[in-house]
C-alpha cells in the first residue's frame, strides 16, 4: 500500500498552473466566437489618453467620451459598434455583433476633450426623467468612470472589481450600466436612473437621484451585496432592454419623437410651398392692377375671381397646388369647414398688407440714405366719396452699381382726409411723416395744387409748415398753374370762344353716328 507523500508548496503551485493550462486548451470564450468587449474600447481610450498625459504636462486629462459632433474637423477614434442584449446564468451581458475600430491617430495639438458635466446623470433631480432628458442622455451614453475613486469613510478605496463581471471561464465583462457622477461624486444605475417609473421606496440606491455615494453611514463594501442583487432584479433588467431598444432606435433614427418631427418638417415644408404659390399670384396681379375676386369663393366656378382662377390653372402643372385645392373643393361641397386653406379674402389681405409693408420698409431705407427729400400732396374722392389724400417723396438717390444720382418719386401711402381747413390739412401732413419717423426737419419742398388752403400765404397748409420749417420751399403746380392761365386767357377774346364752339358742335355732330363718324 502506497503511503501519501506530502508536496511542498512550489510543487502545487506547479501542478495546479499545469492543470490551468490544459484546461483552457478544450475552451471558447465569448471572443473567440468574434463577440467585442466594451472594455477593449474603454481600454483603447484610456490608453491613448495616458499617452497625452505625457505630451501636455500643464493640463490634466482625464477620460471623457468625446461626442462626434463637436470634433467633426479633428482626427477622431471612429468606432461602429452594433449591440444586442442577452441574458446568462440571470446576469446581463452586453454582446456586441460587429465592431470596427478604423482610426486611431490622436495628436495632443489637434484634440479638444469636450466637457463632460451637461451629461452628468448626478444634474438630474426629479425622481421621474421627461422624455427630453431620457432621449438626451441615452444619445450621449454613461461617462466613462474616473481614474481615482474617492475613499469613504472608513477611509477604504473603491472596489474597482465591482464594474466587472467575472465569468467561470475567467473572462471579464464589464458592467456598462454602471456611471460615475462627477457633480454628487456617488455611482449610479444608468438605465434604472432614466427609465424606472417605481416609487422611491421600492428603488435601490443606485437609480434615486442622489445614487450611492459616500456620506458616513454608506461604505464602498457594501457595494459587493447592492450591486449583485441590483442586477439580478427584474426592473433593472426591463430597464436595460429599454435603454438598449432607444439606443438602437437612435442610431437608426426610427424614434417616436423623430418620427414625429419628421411628420412635423414634411407638413411645414408643404404649407410653405403653398403659401408662396400663393404669394406669387397676389404679387403677379397687385403689379399688373387687376382685380382679385370675383362673385363667388368657391373653387372649380368661373365666377370665383382672378385670384382663385390662376390658383386653379397653376394646380393643373402642380402636384402640391393640386391636391390642396382638391381637399379645399370637397370640403366647400360637403358644407364642412376646414382648420386652414389660406386662400380666403383675410389671407389674401394679409398678404396684400405684408407686400406693402415691405415696400414701405425699402422706401423709408432710402429716404433715411438720401436724408433730404421734398413732399407732394394731393387729394381726390374715390368712388365711395372719401377725400383721399396721397403722399408722394421725391429725394435724390445714388446708384451704388452706376455711381449716378437719380430723382426718385415713391408713393407711400393714402390718408383719408374730409377736412378742408389749411390748418387741419398742415396737422395731417406732420402726423403722417411723424407715424413713419420721418423728420419733418429734413424736408426741402413742398408740392401741392393752387387750391387757397392749400397755397395760402397766412393760413394754408405751405404758410402753416413754413412756419417750423422755414426750409420746406413752397412750390406750386406747375401744370395746375398752366391750365388756369389758359382758360383765364381765352375767356379775354371772343374770337377765341366762337372758335372753339363752332369746334365743339362740328364734334358733336359728327361723333352722333357711325355713318357720319365715316365722313
């Protein structure tokens, strides 16, 4: 019978490594089967960034995520990395399908770190996340966990081995949903700190707003029972598909929110091709003075106006056009109001008001270039019977592509006026260049007809104005002027009067019929 023979210390340690080795020769790790570990990423990182540390002695670097947006110009570490959720002996592992690290060349001169405290998930103090906060953190991701942890009171270290799993074959996953807040300097559960909807009470430390950090009564160690039973927990794991699931919808842009915006975009787009289609004609038949409606609103009848016949005739060569009017057309036949169609008398007004607007806008920009310019006045009953009055600047402007100076006559607008007095005629004048700030100070003539209130020299509206501005010329019309002298002159001869009579009646006569309009 053979009697046990004790072995010495190295020769188990010997055994025991041999054993080791001849075990790992029948294994497959997760790697080999051409899954990627978060952690060789982190770790390419941290590597390149210890080598900046070196180069930029005067700044201290630490590991941040760098966002793609902001370092579109620069040399960056371009990643594609696809990820799936699965579960293994009730742990979750992160599995990555295809991963491809293309470039890695960083140069201390041509790298900015961005700052990563706007996506600190410690800023957040509701209880409950909005959509707006979910969206924007998950976009940006966890920030990477700092080189040093902060002791606790004991004063212990923080056990770095929590934010890895290790698995019976030895290989290491790290814990990706685990994040560092800088800002509460406490760790948090980052999917469960966005997405969990339990009451405060049955959370754990890791997803309430203050996380677990490090007051007096919590100690790093206990970190050893809360994390492990934290994740075996199924909210954290509902969580954790959640994140994945909008991570991933992220990437693809097939969101609730973007589709929603996208939606939001496309119809924006479709009523501003409408309204310009819209604006056009107006602009078209304003220049051309014709009139724009008719007897009738309704599209499709030729009664319905200058305005909707040329929306009509356009939306036969215009998709767009086309099927808004037809929308607007079932609508009026169905007796049921729409929200909009903007192709109502309002609508064709407010645009109508906002082309003058404008055109008033440029006028006034050329007049305050100018600085001096004259006013003419004059005034007529339209067909309602309302004494209108029209202002018209004359000013002197410089062709800035010529160089040359041009008198330019622009009209700015009607004043209805039914007073006579000079004085009241002078009120209007002053309030109505006051209304458009321009200074009556400026003013170097005035233009009216030769009418007493107006050409007065003690009370017409010129005396009136000369009074404050002794610079505003007064100057007649000429053509008003001329006219009047004529007729006063021929009412001096009777030869002249017997002439054009007979002149009158030969006219008349001639002018009474078609037969003898021939002759």
């Amino acid at each position: 019978m053979d009697h046990y023979q004790h072995k010495f210390g190295a020769r188990k340690r010997k055994e025991k490594i041999a054993r080791e080795k001849s075990a790992k020769k029948g294994q497959s790790t997760i790697v080999s089967f051409g899954f990627i570990n978060c952690n060789r990423i982190d770790g390419v990182f941290e590597d390149q960034m210890c080598k900046m540390k070196s180069q930029l002695s005067n700044v201290e670097i630490e590991p941040v995520p760098i966002e793609e947006d902001e370092l579109l110009n620069r040399k960056v570490i371009s990643a594609d990395v696809k990820e799936n959720v699965i579960y293994e002996n009730k742990n979750i592992l992160s599995k990555t399908s295809t991963a491809r690290l293309e470039e890695l060349q960083v140069k201390a001169d041509d790298v900015q770190l961005v700052p990563s405290n706007n996506y600190d998930i410690g800023l957040i103090k509701e209880l409950f996340c909005t959509a707006e906060q979910i969206e924007k953190f998950v976009h940006h991701g966890p920030i990477a966990h700092p080189t040093k942890f902060p002791k606790d009171a004991l004063p212990k270290s923080f056990p770095r081995t929590l934010l890895h799993i290790a698995m019976p074959n030895g290989e290491k996953i790290p814990r990706d949903w685990l994040t560092w807040s800088k800002t509460k300097n406490a760790l948090y559960c980052f999917p469960c700190r966005l997405f969990s909807k339990m009451p405060e009470i049955y959370r754990s430390e890791l997803s309430l707003p203050t996380g677990y950090s490090k007051p007096k009564k919590n100690k790093w160690k206990k970190l050893y029972e809360k994390i492990p039973h934290h994740q075996s927990s199924s909210g954290h794991k509902m969580c954790y598909v959640e994140w994945r699931r909008l991570e991933e919808n992220l990437r693809d842009n097939t969101t609730i929110n973007f589709l929603l915006n996208d939606n939001i975009k496309t119809e924006v787009e479709r009523w501003r091709q409408i309204l310009r289609r819209a604006l056009d004609v107006i602009l078209f038949l304003g220049e051309r003075g014709l009139a724009f409606r008719g007897d009738s609103h309704l599209i499709g009848d030729p009664k319905n106006g200058s305005f909707l016949g040329i929306m009509e005739l356009i939306g036969y060569y215009d998709s767009i056009l086309h099927n808004h009017l037809e929308k607007v057309k079932a609508s009026q036949q169905s007796h049921k109001r729409m929200q909009a169609h903007y192709l109502s008398n309002d609508i064709q007004n407010e645009f109508i008001q906002c082309c003058a607007d404008k055109v008033t806008d440029v006028i006034l920009d050329e007049r305050e270039k100018c600085k001096y310019f004259s006013m003419i006045v004059d005034a007529t009953p339209d067909t309602a019977h309302i004494e209108q009055n029209v202002f018209i600047l004359r000013y002197v402007l410089q062709d800035k592509l010529t160089g040359k100076y041009e008198v330019k006559e622009r009209f700015l607008e009607f004043v209805d006026c039914n007073k006579k007095t000079g004085e009241d005629i002078a009120n209007i004048f002053t309030s109505t260049l006051q209304k458009h700030k321009i200074p009556l100070m400026c003013c170097r003539g005035q233009g009216y007809n030769n009418g007493s209130n107006m050409k007065g020299s003690v009370k017409g509206a010129q005396a009136r104005i000369l009074q404050h501005y002794p610079l505003a010329t007064y100057s007649p019309c000429a053509c008003y002027s001329l006219n009047l002298c004529g007729a006063q002159a021929t009412e001096c001869c009777p030869q002249v009067i017997t002439f054009f009579g007979i002149v009158q009646k030969l006219y008349n006569i001639f002018s009474s019929s078609p037969q003898k309009w021939e002759i």
